[in-house]
C-alpha cells in the first residue's frame, strides 16, 4: 500500500515537480524529506532526506519562516528567497502548506515558483543613493599621459549636481563639466595605479553664479576610478554661518582641544578682551588663562578669575559645549565678563550692609554680627560687649550748621571711634548720631577702657572748616552673657544704661544695672507727670532779683521756671527742665514762660526788666522769634524790658541761622544776654559777630572769687572785656560780701545771687519793687 506522502504528492499533478515535503519538530521545520525535480534544480542539488540545518542561508531561513507561521495557523504561509549570482539578484516565492501525517506528526509542503524576478543589484545601488556615482576612464596621449578622463556611467544623483541628463553625460569629456584651473584631471590622475581612497573637496561655479561644494571620494581600478560626490553646500553654508558667527561675535570665543585644552582657534573679540595676539593666543592653554593655574574645562555657567595679557584679573562665565573638529574631541567656549557686574553686585551688597555716609556696618550687618557673637558664645563661651553710642549735641551742631556740617561730624566722629577699639571689635552706625560697638570677648576692665577712650576722643573739639565743635558722647553698655543672651534684651539693656548716662548729664559711660528697669520706669512716669503738671497748670515762675552794684537798686528780676509736684514736692529744673528738653515739651513750656514772665513784667514799674532763659532746643525753633512777638504784643510790655539769655552752648555752632535769628530778635527791640560765659569754647567768636547787650559770669567762677587766682583771672578778664565792648556784666552766684565787695573792685555792672535774693513768687517781687519807689535806672 503507498505511503502518506506518496498519495498527497500523486494528488498534486504537475504542481509536485517544484514542492518538497519537509518533516516538523516542535513547532519547527527539521528536515526535507522528499523534493520533486523542478524542486532539485532549483535547489542545483539533492534533497532526499536532507537535514534543514546544513541547507544554505538564503533557503533554511525563508522555510523556517514559513514552517513557523504555517504550524501555528494551520493555514497556508509564504516567504521570499533571494540568491545572487554574478551581480544579479533572483527573487523567488515560496508557499508552505501544512499537511498531517498519519502519525500525528504535522508535515510541510513546500512549493517554489516557477518565475523568478531578477534584479541587477549593482544598477539598483547606483540608483538608490541621493549620491552623485560615476565611473570615469582615463584619456591619455600619445605618450601616455592623462590628459582628461571620460564619464563611463553615471547615475541620477551625478545628472542632478551637474544639471544635465544621464544620456547626455555618459562620455562626456570631465574637462568641459569642471573648469581646468579646479586641477580635477590631475587630482583623478594621480589616483591610478593607488589602492586606497582618495578625498577631496572641489568648490565649482555654476552657470547661475553660484558656487557647487561637492566632497569627492574617488577609487581606482586599473584605467577606470569610481567617484563617488556628495553636494556638501549645506554643510558649507552652516559652516560659513558659524564662522561669521564665531568671528563676528562680541563674546570671547575660542575652540580648544579636548584632550590638550589647547586653542586652536579663537575670535577677534577674544585678542581684543584678553589682549594676546592670536600666535600667542594659540601657543596656550584653556588652564593658562586662570589665575591660579586649575583647568577652566567646567560646566556651563562655571565663574572664573582669568588672566589678561598686562596681567590684570577678570572674572568671567564660561558656557561651553563639546563637538568634534577635524575628527577630534575640542570644546567650544564663549566666556562673558561679569566682572563689572560682580563690582556692582558687591557695592550693591556693601550699600546694603554699610552706612552710605561713614562707611561703617549699618544696623542690619551689625544685627548679624551681633547674633554670630551670641551664637559663638553658645558653642564655646566667648564672651562679648555691646556698647551704645549717643552722640550729647549733635542736633544742635547740625540744625545750626546745617546737614553737611552734621554729616563731616558723624565721619570724623566714625573715625575717632574706630581708632579706640582693637581690630576684633566692629563698630557700627544705627542712624542719626546712634552708634553701637561691639566687642569681642572683653574683660570688665576693657570695657571700661575702651568706653572711657571713645569719651575722651569725642570730648576734644571737633573742626568744622574754619569752626571748633564741642559735642561728646554718652555710652551705655551690656555684657554677654550676664546681662542677656538674646539680642534684643542686651540691645533693650544696653540702651537702658544710654538713657541713665544722659540722664546724667552726658559724656559719661554707664553699664547695664537690673536697678535701670526700675529707674526708666520711674524716668518715663515722671515724663508723663511733667506733660500733665504742664496741662494742669501746676507750674510756676519764681523771679531773683538783679541788682546794679553801685546802686544796689534792683534793675530787674529773672524769670526762673518751678514745678511743685502734687506728691513728690518740689522738683529741682535741673531734674525736670532735661527731660523737658528731651521729649520736645520745652518748647511749649518755653512760650508759656515768656508770655506769663512779659505779663508779670508789665504791672512794674518802668524801666525795670525780666530776663528769660531760652533753651538751646527752644532757640531752634523757627518760630521763636514769632513767641517772643507775641507775647510782648499780648502784655504790652516794651521791648526794651525784655532780656533774653542764650546760653553759650546755644552758640556752639555760629552759623548764619544763629545770628540771623539774634538779629531777628534784636529788631523787635529786646536785649540779648550770653549765660555762662566762659564755660563753652565759641564765645569771642560771638562777641566779634553779634553785639551782646549783657555778658552773664558763670557763678563757677564767682563762687571761687578770693580763693581761685585762675577764677579771680577769668573775671578780671570778662569785665575788662565787657567794658572795652561797651557791653554791661552780670555776676551771677553772690553769696557773701566779699564777693560782693571783690566785684564792685574789678568794676562789675551788675549782680545777682541769694546775697540779694532767693528766687520768690510774683507778689514777692512786686513787694520787693515797692519798697523801692526810686530805682536807679
């Protein structure tokens, strides 16, 4: 009985010649048992039982192919196989059947086309490509030489770069394509009888102006050289970009080797900035640059300092980006100089940190500074000082003399303060005439020295131009950690010692005490009770008599200011007329003084006068002169019966205010009296520039009349003084009669002192005028 196989073959007819059985594995085609004629030519050898593996590549993998998908689907597969041969590729299909065998084994029937595509592999490639191919063949002369070489094929991409048909360039001479002076013919010739390529490039005009970039790779084989030409115009032409880019740029550029860091090239913006020359520029190194000498090769945006040809340093931001030049690793940089920037950027963080005018750390650095030192003293225990500065009259310098004046003083003032401290102390200005100082891990004792040195810097005259200025300073200081640990309590603390400092006075130093809360409370509640003693009416004028010495008549009475507290009793001006100062009260207080003291006045008899005192802070106020208008116009009094005392630190600073202001005040007829004199340092000056009526003899001096040679001295000299200016002098402070007596020697105008009088009330000076109906004038 047939087998299997044998029935299905016989059932295909015809069709059996070009099949093949082929028996399967799991899932895989495995041998080819049986192959008909057609099937063996084609094969060009025999298939009886033959093994897939061992079958040639181009025919194992299409049956593989075919057996994989045919088994799975249980339906017909096809596959292409393609053999070459001499240059010509033949394409078959082939369809594979799957059968069962009885076995259960599944079998495969192969079946190869009887047609066949060929291809010419070699024309197909050389149509393919968007590359120009030719193949050229030498012409030579007589002798043998190439003189020119003719185009033996060529393909379509050739046709497109010269712009003409294949038809037309197939024998054409090179020469007539590609002008002589290119030296193309003999570029090709010396390519003969070489086995290696050859590339080139070649810039060719077109007719339309125009410029053809080809790259040409060419190969010889015996008289005949296969070129191949690739239109580079785009590459060019982004080449020409980049260099104009690269040249042109105002940026430093440079390109260095990647594995050198040597330049190799650099633009005319980088000479220019870095002032080499482009030999010298590409004898160097990218690291030359630096100035320290490291790599400069970094990542975008890295900050350099970089070296420039006379030496000086400039800080630049490099970006740069790898690339390959000439088949090479290289860099391309391009360096930004931020130099100016970055001098702007530290004047901009200095202004921030710094006080404009002194130069000094403002009050935000000096907070950092001040935390740093707290945080220091919690990691190892080093100790700090904080000292506050406060400046005793410094608004009176710069109302008088004006802001510019004010601001030589705070540079001068800045000056002297940093001299007294050791080079790990900072000093600082907080604003207006407040500085503060800290120091570094002080002893008591330098504290103390160092407070008492800036006291004594700022208590020696300032010059102002032509001018000496006395001001001085009021210090108040607290210690890390005993007087705090945070910030703000030793700055509160610190300030609490400044306000006990000038409430003494000033130009004396004060630490912090736990007793100063207590104090500023009591200081700030007596404040309030001086605001509300005021509003309530609860201050009062006592008046001391003013005596001519040869007469011993009373010529006049001084008007002096008294505050009987409701609880405290009588407070002493000198407590309560600095606070009044200090808070701006006085000015009010002032007016009132000088209206009730004209008022009083008035009921006397004429031509006796009242004298008024006015404060230093109530003489720079713009609307003095107006008050004093007022209040002779409101009592009637004649302008004549009114003195007005300006003490000689109201006259500290003679500037065109000031005696723009006496002036102002002599015109509406009263008199002027200089108080103190001879305790300030500007005194002859004003006398030169403004005519006192009255010179008052500080009672310091009178008090040691007798006993004080230098005393008795200063007296002798201010009434010789006075008597040679014509102005009269009043000697305040007589006590006994001895003084008296002295006084009325040395030819003194006239007195005043408890000799005569302790200041009363009103209706006791009224008394005091009564008994007295004829007064000398």
């Amino acid at each position: 009985m047939p087998g299997y196989s044998d029935v299905v073959l016989g059932r295909l007819g015809r069709l059996a010649d070009r099949c093949a059985l082929v028996t399967t594995r799991d899932g895989r085609a495995e041998r080819i048992l049986w192959g008909g004629p057609g099937f063996r030519d084609w094969f060009e050898d025999e298939v009886h039982d033959r093994p897939l593996a061992g079958l040639p590549e181009e025919i194992r993998r299409p049956v593989e192919e075919i057996a994989v998908r045919a088994l799975r689907s249980g339906e017909p597969a096809s596959a292409r196989c393609d053999r070459i041969t001499d240059g010509i590729v033949t394409t078959w299909g082939l369809v594979g059947v799957p059968l069962a065998d009885g076995g259960g084994t599944p079998l495969l029937l192969i079946h190869v086309d009887s047609d066949a595509v060929r291809t010419e592999l070699m024309q197909a490639m050389f149509g393919a490509t968007g590359q120009g191919l030719m193949a050229v063949g030498a012409i030579r002369d007589g002798e043998g030489a190439v003189v020119d070489f003719k185009i033996v094929a060529a393909n379509q991409g050739a046709a497109e770069i010269f712009g003409r048909a294949i038809a037309t360039l197939q024998w054409q001479r090179l020469g007539a394509l590609v002008p002589a002076r290119l030296g193309v013919t003999g570029l090709l010739a010396g390519i003969l009888g070489r086995s290696d390529r050859a590339v080139f490039e070649l810039a060719s005009p077109r007719s339309d102006g125009t410029v053809l970039h080809l790259k040409v790779e060419a190969r010889a084989i015996g008289d005949l050289i296969a070129v191949a030409m690739t239109d580079i115009g785009d590459i060019k032409a982004r080449e020409a970009s980049f260099r104009f880019l690269f040249e042109n740029n105002p940026l430093p550029m440079w390109l260095v080797d990647g594995e050198t860091a040597r330049f190799v090239a650099v633009n005319e913006a980088a000479i220019t900035h870095y002032g080499f020359d482009r030999e010298a520029f590409l004898a160097r190194r990218l690291p030359d640059l630096s100035e320290a000498g490291a790599p400069s090769l970094s990542r975008d945006g890295g900050l350099h300092r970089h070296l420039r040809a006379d030496g000086s340093v400039i800080e630049v931001t490099l970006f740069e980006r790898s690339l390959a030049f000439e088949g090479r690793p290289a860099v391309l940089g391009a360096a930004i100089d931020v130099t100016e920037q970055r001098r702007a950027e530290a004047r901009i963080t200095h202004m921030a940190h710094h006080d404009a005018l002194t130069g000094l750390p403002n009050r935000a650095l000096f907070a950092v500074r001040l935390a740093e030192a707290i945080a220091e003293h919690a990691r190892t225990g080093v100790a700090a000082a904080l000292l506050c500065l406060d400046l005793d009259k410094f608004k009176f310098v710069n109302d008088t003399l004006g802001h510019p004046a004010g601001d030589a003083l705070l540079r001068q003032v800045a000056e002297r303060i940093t001299a007294c401290l050791r080079r790990e102390d900072l000093v600082a200005r907080l604003g207006g005439d407040e500085f503060a100082v800290l120091l570094r891990n002080p002893d008591a004792a330098t504290v103390d020295t160092i407070a008492g040195r800036i006291i004594e810097a700022l208590s020696r005259p300032i010059r102002l131009g032509d001018r000496e200025c006395q001001i001085g300073v009021s210090v108040g200081f607290a210690r890390l950690p005993e007087h705090g640990t945070e910030s703000d309590i030793l700055l509160r603390n610190a300030d609490l010692a400044l306000y006990r400092a000038k409430a003494e006075g000033g130009s004396v130093a004060h630490g912090f005490e736990a007793a100063m809360d207590s104090w500023a409370r009591s200081r700030r509640r007596r404040e309030t009770d001086l605001h509300e003693a005021f509003a309530r009416g609860e201050l009062a004028l006592a008046y001391q008599p003013v005596l001519g010495v040869r007469s011993r008549a009373i010529l006049g009475f001084e008007a002096l200011l008294r505050w009987q507290h409701s609880v405290e009793g009588a407070i002493p001006p000198s407590d309560f007329v600095p606070l009044a100062e200090e808070t701006g009260l006085i000015v009010p207080i002032g007016a009132w003084v000088l209206r009730q003291a004209c008022a009083e006045a008035s009921l006397w008899a004429d031509p006796i006068r009242v004298a008024v005192n006015l404060s230093p802070v109530q003489f720079r106020d713009p609307g003095l002169v107006a008050t004093v208008r007022e209040a002779l116009a409101l009592s009637g009094l004649a302008p004549q019966r009114l003195e007005l005392e300006v003490t000689e630190s109201v006259l500290l600073a003679a500037s065109e205010a000031n005696v723009a202001t006496l002036h102002a005040l002599r015109q509406l007829g009263v008199r002027i009296a200089m108080d103190d004199f001879g305790t300030g340092y500007c005194s002859l000056s004003y006398l030169q520039r403004f005519p006192f009526d009255t010179i008052k003899i500080d009672r310091s001096f009178v008090n040691r009349l007798g006993d004080d040679p230098h005393s008795t001295a200063i007296v002798r000299a201010v009434i010789g003084l006075g008597a040679s200016l014509g102005i009269v002098t009043v000697a305040e402070g007589v006590e006994t009669e001895a003084q008296f007596a002295q006084l009325r020697a040395e030819g003194c105008g006239e007195v005043q002192g408890y000799l005569f009088g302790r200041p009363a009330p009103a209706a006791e000076a009224r008394r005091l005028i009564r008994r007295e109906p004829d007064l000398a004038a």
